[in-house]
C-alpha cells in the first residue's frame, strides 16, 4: 500500500470504519475477479493501538520534563553549600572555632500519609508507624569532617532536645559554650515541631557569635508518627550522629519539660554507647553555668569520677561536728550524685552527737532519691585508750580504699569546718579542669596534683609562723602597688586536713609510704632525724605529717582558692577548736603569753592570734565569685609556694624535691649501703623510695 493510503486509513471517519477496505483499494486493470478474490483481505482494526501509543508518548514527555525541570543541581550551589571550618592549630591546646553557613533549603515537606480531611488540624492523629527516614540529618553530618568526629577522641560537644521548651533552655547555654572556643559544639534538634532552624535560633536569641552547629535531626512525618516510632526515631539519630560525630557528652533537659519518648531514647542509646549523657535538671542553668568553661575532654569524665567524704570526728567536738553535717545536708548537689558519707566516732561519744545521728539523713531530704538508697557509713572506735600517732595514722588511712584509682577520690573534713552551700560545685570544677582536661593531661600537670583545698591556710604547716598567699600583678598595672595585685589559687607544696580532696592515685600511694614507713621504723636503730623530729604542728593529725613527706619527695603540690574564691567554699571555726586525741598528751597547759615575755615573743603571739581569725563565708554564687570571666588559670598561670612558705617556680620545685628524695633514701630507706640495681619508680607505690635488705 502506498503512503497515501495509508495515510486516508488513518483518518477515516467514524461513518466509512465500518466499510471493508477494498473500497478504498486500488484495482489493477486486467485483473480478473479470480485475482481480485485471491487478494481480498478482512477489514482491519479500528487504529486503537496508535492512539494508544501517542498518549504514552505524551506521558513520557511529561514524566522527561518534570524530571529535567526538578533535577538536583550537583554543581556549586549557595543553598547546598556544606559548611566550611578554619581548622584549630595543632600545636595550640584550645581549638580555634569553625565557622558554620547554615545557609541551606529547608527540605521539602512530605504529604501526609492519610488524607487531611480526615484529621483535625489542631490536633494530628499519631498512627503513622512506618520505616524512619532523616530528610536533612546527612547534609550537615557530612559537613563536620573538618571537627575530627570519626575519632573517639575528640573536641564534640552535643545539645539535643525535642520540646522547644527545653531547647530554650539549652540553648544559652550551649551559646556560651560554643562562645568560649574551647568545643565545637553542636545542637540537634529532634522535635515533632515543623519550625525551621532560623525560625529556631531567631527565638531563642541565638546568632553567629553563639558558634554552634545545628542539626536537623528530625524524622519524616512527625506530627503524625506515634511515641514508639519518635523514640525510635529519637534512637536512630543519636546512631547517626554519633557514627559521624563520636561526641564527648550530650546534654539534654532532664526535666519534665522534655518529651518522655525523647528522654527514653536518649537514655537506651547511651546505654547502648556507654557515651556520657547528662541530664540537666530543672533551673539549673545558673547553679551549673560553670560547666560551660569546661572542655569536651573534661565533660567526658562527668559521671565517671566520684566523690567520697571522711569525717574524722575528735572527742568533745559534738558542735563542731553537728554544724559540719548540718552544712553538708544544706549543700547543693545537682552536679553530681551525692557522695557517700563516711563518719569515724571515738570510743566515747557525746550525748548531743548521738541525739543529732539518730534523727540525721543521708542523702539530704532536698536531694532526688527515688530508691530511698543511704550513702551513710558510721564507725565507732572500740578500744578506749588513747591512741599513738602511727595507729592512728592507719585507722584514718583505712578509712578509704578508690576501687578505681583514675577516678575514685575523698574528701577530707575537719569537725571544725563549715562549708557553704556551693562548695560542691567548685569542688567538681576544679577536679575536671585540673585532673581531665585536654590542656592538664597533655601537658602533664595533672601527675603532680595530690589534692584540691576547699580552705586558704593562714599559718605554716609548723604552726609557729603566719602565711601570706601569693597574688599576681594585673596586666594594666598603675598605681599603688596593693591596687595593682590581685587574689589568685596557688599551688602549694603543704598538703591540708581541715577541708581538702585527695586524688584516689595519691591517696593509694600514701597508704604505700606510710606502711612502708612504719616497717622500716621497725628496724632503724637509732632513729633519724628525719622521722624522729616533727615537722608539722600537732594541731594537725598525725597522718599529715606521712602526707608532706610525700608531697616533698614527689614534688606534689595542693590547690589552693585564692581570698576571693576561699570565702565562697569553707571556714574553719578556731572557737571549738580541739586538738587531736593523739597529741592530747602533748598539750601545753602554759599561756600563750608570760609575764616576762619579750617583744619579739609578744608579736609572735598577737600575728598568731591574728592568722586565727576565721574566714566569713559570703552567700555570693561560684561562678560571681571567680576572676577572670569564671576561667579557672591554667596550672602554668598559678604561682607555686614550697612546703615551708618561700615562692618557687618549678624548676626550684623539682630541685628541692630531688634533695629531699635521696635524703630520704639514705636515711630511711636504707639506699646509703645497697649497692644493687635502684629500683624504677611506679605508679601508686613508693617501693623506689626504699631499698632491700637482707
């Protein structure tokens, strides 16, 4: 058939489809009938299949054009645009911020699984439980490479939250976080609220300065998914980002203002991780402000160093003792969970102190105690005679043994202190900062801490002379001289009894030395001077003396709060002062001053009159009452004093400690004579200290 019929087939009408094509067929001439029956063919088909094929073209145009026209730009694009970070200096301790463009298009909202009309706009009906997908979770996880989240160990620090109540909480403080430049901190929001990130930190007050990193972390449908599938969701984005991020700790508002699904994934993932979780309660942004000038490697240890506290009570200090544990139940513990409370009573206890036992709780009514659990050890002394000063030296030491070194640390408390409701807080502070973090273990300060002073001595370890602390000269400095200095912590070879934390690894080699010590003492004969002769005070326990040997021979110091900070954290109280029940016998009876008394000895006894004025404690909060912007000085910054008063630096440090280590050597641990190997010094013990004998 040729073209044109064809074509006059393909737009017959409707009238002539019905007729047999041999009407429109060409007849050959000569032909007969005979042929003509021989190339007679039924009619054909209406031309259905052809229209047909047209309309799919057509939808296949279409379906071309809607791809084209929607494609994802691959190439630069200002709205897809990852954000670009300044990379910290390496040979710098404190990383140098990244800068984030948060300058990205909001993903496209997914319809509804079911139709709108049949569900109340104000109130969605939470069915949806289908599989769960991140529509904008990994453009911003694959952005933060620059941050170092592949490795464990890393500067990340994570804000999340799903109530936008409870983002308003955290996001001042992860602003202030993010503002110190310590961190990269990063904030995931994993809400069933469709409000935009801008919409977001616009509310909340929250710009560029703030430098944090925000995620979108929130699933598809989330109005209309139910609680299991939100905590699920709630799970896998904490999965996620953790793969890409391996963030040193995650806050959260652990009030009742969070979303329960949020808090139940939250806690299963960190079971699951075993990462550090910290639930921030209620109103604590103030009390806890000071967590904000740690660094990521310090809010790591958050939950894994803990706390005990050791009362030595004396015999006849019933009010001393009450008014001690009456400021420790008014203390605030929102930092931590409360530490075990351990109180050692001599044979004879007064009436007041046992009346007070019988009605006391511990952990304080005011702290959240939801098993009912006591944290409260209290140990009577059955012999009654008086006691010498190495069994007592022991019995204290044994009060305490750190199941984990690293991590397990006591708290010393005289009867005569009063400590202020914030102590706990500084106590922690500075535990983190100068124990865990990055700047303290890389540079290695934290092997020469012994121990954290709650309290500023104002006299020498021998008693017989007044201590004046170090200060520093401010960096514009004009004027009087007095004007000029400023209060500061220092460092301090002494270590301190009334109210100072002791490093679990210190206290296990003090337990080291002092048996050590009184085996050798066993065979010394005569004994040496540096045994025999006391060097601290008898209004100090026996123990402490055992303690500056090793601080001496070690080169360790204590921590001590300068002016502004002590008047904040304990008082020691001089008017029901006792002495301890070791030296009862060593207690001169004589007055401070004779008749006959010179005016050298009348100065010496009104400077120690002075020096035992106690300090008044000032209702002011931690982080008011620390200079420089609530930083704590780096160990480098602090001024070192040696044990007997005069200021030193490290190196004179080191000096001193070398002598004192091989006089030690040779007189007490019998070194003068061995002519065999020395032995290596290891951690938690001081068997180098001492040589074999035969």
């Amino acid at each position: 058939m040729s073209t044109w019929g064809k074509m006059g087939s393909f737009f017959l009408s409707d009238e002539e489809l019905g007729k047999k094509d041999d009407d429109h067929k060409p007849f050959k001439s000569g032909s007969g009938l005979r042929q003509q029956k021989q190339n007679w063919n039924p009619a054909r088909a209406p031309p259905r299949r052809s229209l047909k094929r047209i309309a799919l073209v057509l939808v296949v145009a279409s379906v071309v054009y809607l791809f084209i026209k929607n494609i994802p730009v691959l190439g630069p694009n200002a709205q897809m645009r990852r954000p670009s970070y300044i990379y910290p200096d390496l040979s710098a301790n404190i990383p140098r911020r990244p800068t984030y463009d948060r300058s990205q298009a909001a993903p496209p909202k997914p319809q509804d699984p079911q139709d709108p009309q049949d569900r109340s706009p104000s109130t969605p009906q939470r069915i949806f439980n289908g599989p769960v997908r991140f529509l904008a979770l990994a453009s911003t996880l694959q952005g933060i490479s620059g941050t170092r989240g592949t490795m464990l160990i890393n500067r990340n620090v994570l804000f999340a939250s799903s109530s936008l109540r409870s983002a308003a909480t955290l996001l001042p403080i992860a602003c202030q976080m993010g503002s110190d430049l310590k961190s990269y901190v990063h904030f995931a929001l994993m809400s069933r609220s469709e409000i935009e990130i801008r919409e977001l930190r616009k509310i909340n007050g929250i710009d560029d300065s703030c430098q944090i990193i925000f995620h979108d972390a929130r699933p598809d449908f989330p109005q209309m998914s139910t609680d299991d599938r939100m905590e699920t969701a709630v799970f896998r984005a904490f999965h996620h980002i953790f793969n890409y991020m391996h963030p040193q700790a995650i806050f959260i508002d652990g009030s009742s203002d969070e979303e329960p699904f949020f808090l139940r994934g939250a806690q299963q993932h960190s079971k699951a991780k075993q990462n550090t979780l910290i639930e921030l309660p209620r109103r604590s942004a103030k009390r806890l402000e000071w967590l904000t000038k740690l660094d990521s490697q310090a809010l790591r240890m958050w939950h894994k160093n803990s706390i005990d506290i050791l009362i030595h009570a004396i015999p006849g200090a019933s009010g001393s003792l009450i008014r001690l544990l009456r400021s420790l139940s008014a203390a605030d513990y929102t930092s931590s969970s409360v530490p075990h409370l351990t109180i050692e009573l001599p044979h004879d206890i007064d009436p007041p102190t046992k009346r007070f036992l019988e009605s006391f709780t511990w952990p304080p009514a005011h702290v959240y105690n939801p098993t009912n659990a006591r944290y409260l050890s209290i140990r009577h002394r059955i012999p009654h005679q008086k006691i010498s000063e190495e069994e007592s030296s022991a019995r204290f030491l044994e009060s305490f043994w750190p199941a984990e070194p690293e991590f397990s640390h006591i708290l010393v408390l005289s009867p005569q202190v009063e400590l202020s409701p914030d102590f706990f807080h500084y106590l922690k502070y500075s535990l983190l900062e100068y124990r865990y973090s990055a700047i303290s273990t890389y540079q290695h300060w934290d092997r020469r801490l012994f121990g954290i002073s709650l309290e500023q001595p104002n006299q020498l370890l021998d008693g017989k002379g007044s201590f004046v602390p170090p200060s520093l000269l401010r960096s514009d400095s004009s004027g009087d001289a007095e004007d000029n200095e400023i209060s500061t912590s220092f460092l301090w070879q002494a270590p301190n009894s009334n109210a100072a934390l002791f490093l679990g690894e210190r206290w296990i080699e003090l337990h080291d030395l002092v048996s050590r010590t009184l085996e050798a003492k066993r065979e010394l004969d005569p004994m040496p001077a540096l045994l025999s002769e006391k060097v601290v005070s008898t209004q100090y326990p026996s123990w402490l003396e055992h303690a500056l040997r090793l601080a001496r021979a070690r080169g360790y110091w204590m921590l001590y709060p300068g002016d502004d900070i002590a008047r904040n954290l304990a008082t020691v109280h001089s008017e029901l002062s006792h002495i301890p029940e070791e030296y009862a016998n060593y207690e001169n009876p004589k007055p401070l001053l004779a008749d006959d008394a010179s005016e050298e000895e009348i100065e010496n006894v009104r400077q120690k009159i002075r020096v035992g004025i106690e300090t008044t404690l000032a209702p002011v909060s931690l982080l008011d009452s620390l200079p420089n912007k609530g930083n704590l000085r780096p160990f480098g910054d602090l001024p070192v004093v040696a044990w007997d008063g005069p200021s030193t630096d490290l190196e004179g440090l080191n000096m001193l400690s070398r002598e004192y280590l091989a006089e030690f050597k040779n007189n007490i641990g019998s070194c003068s004579t061995y002519t065999g190997k020395q032995r290596e010094r290891e951690p938690m013990s001081t068997q180098d200290m001492f040589c074999p004998t035969d």
